[in-house]
C-alpha cells in the first residue's frame, strides 16, 4: 500500500471520528439519512436507465 493511500485513509478515518463526535446520539437518524439519499439517486439513476432503454426499444433503435 503506497504511503499516499495510507495517508488517504487515515484522513477519511479523522474525519469519521469528529463526525461521530460532534453528532453523538443523532448518528442513526444521519446515517439513515445519508444512506436514504444514497438509495434515493441509484433508484432514480436505474429508472431512467429502464426508461431509456424501452424507449429504444419502442422506437425500433435496438440494436
């Protein structure tokens, strides 16, 4: 592992630490945010994409 991953790392690692700190007993409710968030985009991400693709489909571009 080179020394600039490492130091990356351990930046992301401080980061999460004063992150959960400052939060204290609320960590749950941003987590469940962070990752409702998350699943919110590759929902909306994955129904254009099936979107997209029934509409070449529907207009006869499929290959």
């Amino acid at each position: 592992m080179s020394i600039i991953r490492l130091a990356g790392l351990a930046v992301v690692l401080v980061i999460a630490l004063l992150f959960a700190v400052f939060v204290g007993d609320q960590g749950p409710w941003y987590f469940a945010w962070v990752v409702g968030t998350v699943m919110i985009i590759l929902i909306a991400g994955a129904g254009a994409i099936l979107l997209d693709a029934q509409d070449e489909h529907a207009t006869g571009k499929d290959n």
